[in-house]
C-alpha cells in the first residue's frame, strides 16, 4: 500500500537527518485541498526534543523535498506541526488502472495470512424459532468472517446450536403427549409452541417433573427410547429450517459444535481442575481473584450435578482449541453475556491461557423497529422469517416493480446495513423510512450507486465508448477516495470492525453520486470520457468489494 511506502521515506528521512526513532502515523486530512496524507511525526519529535514542532518539520520537510519521492506531488507544513503530503496525479492514474485489473481481489489484505481464524456466529437455539437477535449475530459473525477471508486467514466458520436442555425435554414431553410417538415435524413453529407449553407445564404442574428428568437423562445417555427418536428428527429438522435461514441471509456454516458435547468436556474439564473450582452448597463454583473485583463468583456445577451455562462455554472452549486449534477463535453474543464471558475466559485462563489470550469477544445490542406497521406486524421479539418478510414487504410497497428476489436483496442489504453500521454493542432502531431509501446513509443507496455505475457502463459500450487510462485533468475527489479502500480492509481486519467499512462506503458512494451529477459521462467528444468510465468501473467494483465483506449482495440493475 501507498501508506507503508509513504511512512518507510519519511521513517528513513527522521534517521538520515539524526532525528529519533518513532512510530510514523499517518491520517487522512478531513479537506481534500490539504493533502492525502497528514503526519504528526515532528510535533512527536519535538516534544521529546524540547523544540519548536514547525522547526523540526521544516527540517523533515527540506529533506523529503530533497528525496523527492516520485509518488508524491506536493509537501507543507500545516498548523501546529502537522506535514501534509499531496500524492501525484499519475499515481491516482495507477491507482485506477490496479482496481479496474485487479477487480474483486482488489483491496485484499495479508495481515492474517498464515493465520486460523475460527469465526462462531448464529447459534441457534434448537425447538426455538431464529430470531431477531441472531439475525443481528448473523450479520456482524459473517462480515468478520469475510474480512478474515479478505485478509489471508484460513477461516473456519461454526455455530453451537443449544440442542440438549431441561427446556427441550419440555417440549419433547409435550409433543410425545400430544402428538404420540410417531411425530413427524413439518413446521418449525409447533416446535416452538411445545417448548413454551412444556415450560408452563412443568411451571404448573409438579407431577411431570420426574419424567420430564427423565426425558432429559434419556436424551443425555443417548438411551433408546421415544423421546430419543423424536428429538433425533426434530434436531435434523431444525438444523434445516436454521440453514435454510441462513442461505437466504448469505451465511453457510463449515461445521457445527453442540451444546450437549460441550457440556460433557465442561464437566470433564471442571472435575480435573479442582484446584480452580471450589465446593459451595453442593454445587461447583469458581471464585475470581480478590484483585478481579468486576469479576462476580460463578456455578459451573449445580446442585444437581448437571453444567452451567458457564461450564458448557469453557467445554465449548476446550472442544474449539482441540478441533481446530485456531491462531484466534472470534465469537459474537448479545452484549448483555459480557460479565458471563468475562468469567468464563478468566477462569479458562487458568487451565490453558491460550484459550483466553486467543479468544475474541465481539457483541451486539439490540434492535427496535420504527413505525407503528412495522412494530404492530412483527409484535414483541420478532423471528428472523417474519423480520425478513415483513422487511420484504416493505420493499414491495415502494418498488412495486422490482422482482422478488431484487426486493429480497435491497431487504437484506437495509438490515444487515443498519446493523453493522454501528460500533459493537450499540442498540440499532431500523427505521423502514430511512434504511429502505435509495437515498441517505442505507445499504440500498450503496446498491443502487452500484447500478447507476453499471448503468453508465452499459450505455458507454451502446455507444462504442471504451474506457482507458489516459488523463490530463484535475484529480477529482472519486480519486482521492478509490485508494483507500485497501488501508479501511486493513483497519476494519486489526479491529475486527466492520462499521469502518459501512462508512467508507457510505463517502465512495456519496463522492460518485456528485461527479455522475457535475460529469457528462457519455460524452465522445470529450478526451477525458474514457477515463472517467475508468473510474466508474472502479467505483462499481470497489463498492462491490466492500458490499461483499459486509454480507450483502450487489444487483445488476435496480
């Protein structure tokens, strides 16, 4: 990239001038008319040297000037200290040519080449509908699995659906009571309606609880029996609704670690590790360090010698590492389960740090609905099916013309566009208004300046226009923008945040809207046409790349 050549000269200026050595950080002026680049680098030295900053950046500057670096165009001191860099027309030329060649590996990092990178997301609660919550999960897991994949890593994406529970005993008590033995499942909602009457049931009536243990016991040891058959159906059942959810979303699982294999290493793992654990009231707790005081006192073992919540996560933790020995294990919860993984990675670090210090602990808030159509139709905790459907909807009433699966695409796009658009754990309000529009801060705006360029494209090749490479003008702002796609990868992939790259699409977007208002684009009576299809091509495909590692599709036409 441009900013590692950039920041080796000006490292290398500092050591030939006799400066001291320091770290080169290099931003982005917020005014194009200040330059590309902007260091801090002498108000650094002089502040260790006890000097005067535009002193020191004078002496940076002379010398850079004396390099001349064939890049860039133009040095100045600005402000307190600060050195702009202007770089040069013929490298924006470059630049463009890179990304119209390159196409949609344009942008790929390698600063986790080399790496395993194991990305968990979208774990589903079985005989549960998916619901909105993991459709938020969905889409922040799939964006960094994506990002992991663009920057080099080998990237290994799992779920770890909750299939063994008192809870879905419940439900199997229920379905065996009112369907028989011979149930066959043929919507996921009546899965749904038996765990919520099974818990009301055993909430009621204290006379099922035996078998409703022994269902569960059944279901643990894996003992034949008809709970067994029924939960083995409906477990295959539901794991297809769940992927079926998925595709249409973008997601496709490699593999799956259960909760009921979890639990069992959590137990394991608890019993040979006394030393961590501490006996209280007959259950099994684990008891921080007096130096953790955020860190609150945790069951791992009940009572009743069955795993917490907490000891499913460090089995869970323990199967991950073994499986798949990952260089970083990245997992994403509601950000309400931070405490509860703040214990589980504490104590994990005392019986193999690396599960801890390789673990990532990415979160999500939640998601209200503005409008009173929207709220009324998805009710209280929207599922994922009726979110998408009634988002769906939505789309149909204001582009009636648009086909079924273009009105599912630009419903997809304004969801999963509202959800990563924010920093991690932050609550999300999805306004139909304001996030379906072709205009604004929206996934469906990025996708419909897509299709303009595609559209400009199209009419250029009627007419016979072709692009090329060949400039005498102004650099345009478009230009400015285009090259950094590569550094926002990078940083969204150090951060594992992928809201850096909603905005930096959100100002290409906005940047070529303005040149395709000010440009006669089709124009063959004008020298600079063909380059301008140039940078038209890389708008659409750098808006592509970005759309791609966001989990969103980007249509032909709209």
């Amino acid at each position: 990239m441009i900013k590692a050549l950039l920041q080796k000269e000006i490292s290398r200026v500092v050591s030939d001038i006799g400066l001291e050595s320091v770290p080169v950080e290099l931003s982005h002026p917020a005014d194009f008319s200040h330059g590309d680049y902007a260091a801090n680098t002498a108000m650094i030295l002089a502040k260790k040297a006890g000097k005067n900053p535009i002193e020191v950046a004078g002496e940076i500057v002379n010398a850079l000037k004396e390099k001349k670096i064939d890049f860039v165009s133009k040095i100045e001191i600005a402000g307190p200290g600060f050195i702009n860099f202007t770089l040069t027309p013929e490298f924006f030329v470059k630049e463009t040519k890179e990304i119209v060649s390159v196409g949609e590996k344009y942008g790929e990092s390698e600063i986790h080449i080399g790496k395993k990178i194991l990305v968990e997301h979208s774990s589903p609660n079985l005989f549960k509908p998916f619901h909105i919550g993991h459709v938020m999960n969905n889409a922040i897991g799939e964006s960094i699995s994506r990002l992991a994949k663009f920057s080099g890593a080998d990237t290994t994406v799992i779920s770890f659906p909750s299939d063994i529970s008192l809870g879905v005993a419940k439900a199997i008590f229920i379905l065996l009571e009112e369907e028989g033995e011979s149930f066959i499942p043929t919507d996921v909602a009546v899965l749904g309606d038996a765990y919520v009457k099974g818990t009301k049931r055993y909430e009621e009536d204290e006379s099922v609880h035996l078998r409703i243990k022994e269902i569960a016991d059944n279901l643990y040891s894996r003992r034949d029996s008809p709970e067994l058959r029924i939960f083995d159906i409906c477990k295959k059942f539901n794991i297809e609704y769940f992927e079926k959810v998925l595709d249409r979303l973008g997601t496709k699982i490699d593999a799956y670690i259960y909760e009921s294999e979890a639990g069992i290493a959590g137990v394991n793992l608890v019993g040979v590790n006394k030393d961590i654990f501490t006996q209280s009231d007959g259950a099994i707790v684990y008891i921080p360090s007096e130096d953790d005081k955020h860190l609150n006192t945790a069951v791992f073992i009940n009572s009743q010698g069955n795993p917490t919540y907490e000891a499913k996560d460090l089995g869970l933790l323990k199967l991950k590492f073994e499986k798949y020995s990952p260089d970083l294990s990245i997992f994403m919860t509601d950000n309400q389960q931070i405490s509860h993984f703040n214990v589980v990675l504490d104590a994990a670090k005392k019986i193999n740090p690396e599960w801890s210090e390789k673990s990532i602990h990415r979160y999500h808030g939640r998601m209200s609905f503005q409008g009173n159509k929207m709220s009324s139709r998805l009710g209280g905790v929207p599922l994922a099916s009726d979110l998408l459907d009634g988002i769906h909807e939505e789309v149909n009433e204001k582009n009636k013309e648009a086909d079924e699966k273009l009105k599912d695409q630009i419903a997809i796009a304004a969801l999963k566009f509202t959800i990563l658009k924010s920093q991690a754990g932050k609550n999300i309000n999805f306004d139909p208004e304001t996030d379906l529009s072709f205009e604004g801060d929206t996934g469906p705006y990025i996708q419909y300046t897509i299709a303009r360029c595609n559209s400009v494209l199209g009419k250029a090749n009627t007419e016979g226009i072709k692009e090329s490479f060949e400039k005498s003008g102004e650099v345009t702002d478009l230009e400015r923008l285009l090259y950094r796609f590569p550094e926002v990868v990078e940083s969204s992939a150090k951060e594992w945040a992928p809201h850096h790259l909603v905005n930096y699409g959100l100002e290409l977007a906005r940047a070529f809207n303005s040149f395709y208002g000010n440009t006669k684009l089709i124009d063959k009576d004008n020298l600079e046409t063909g380059y301008n299809l140039s940078l038209v091509k890389a708008t659409s495909q750098v808006l592509k790349n970005t759309l791609q590692i966001l989990g969103i599709e980007s249509p032909e036409k709209m």
